[in-house]
C-alpha cells in the first residue's frame, strides 16, 4: 500500500514511495527466477537489469530482503565481489546463488 503523494509547489508529483511489503511483493519474482538459473548474482545486478525499484530503506531493506530468501531456502550466501559495485568504494558485496531446492524448483 502507498501514502497518498501531494504535489510539490511547482505543481510536479514526485514518484510514490513503496512500503517494504509492497517492495517485497515487487522485487521478489526477479530474484526467486533467477534463483531457479543456478545463476551467481548480486542484488545491484538484478536490480540493475529489470530496473528495478529502490526499497524504501536501502541500507536496511536489501539486507533484510536477501536473509528472507536464505530463511525460505531460496537463496544461499556463496562468497564477495570487490569489482560489481558501480561506486569506486570497492567494498565487498555479497554473492548469492539458488539453493538445490530452488534450481528443482522445489520452494519459491
């Protein structure tokens, strides 16, 4: 569900804001597809090639959203990357990879 948006004074309406659940509801089918692949992946990735919304709370949010989807058994921590990040930070960032169960698509 989103908040009602009011219009800036120059008239303009700035893009609705998601709630975490309705984020959730949106994202989710990207990732848990490209679970089913066997594929490695990280969030900015996929995020990046479906053009995919921002959470509501991105320092929280994405970290929140991939340990739901360790906990259902859809995704499973497999290593970092220093070089996917599009900043010059380099910090590590965590790769994912389907689970058995989502490659045989098993859980969703």
């Amino acid at each position: 569900m989103t908040a009602p948006i009011q219009p800036a004074l120059d008239g303009s309406v700035p893009a609705p804001v998601l709630d975490y659940h309705t984020w959730v509801d949106t994202v989710r089918p990207y990732y848990v597809a490209v679970c089913r692949t066997g594929r490695r992946w990280t969030c900015y990735e996929i995020a990046d090639e479906h053009q995919l919304p921002e959470p509501p709370n991105p320092r929280a949010d994405w970290g929140n959203f991939t340990q739901s989807l360790a906990r259902d058994g859809v995704a499973e921590h497999c290593g970092f990357d220093r070089s996917s990040r599009p900043t010059g930070e380099k910090s590590a960032v965590a790769v994912w990879r389907g689970t058995r169960a989502a490659q045989a698509g098993r859980v969703a």
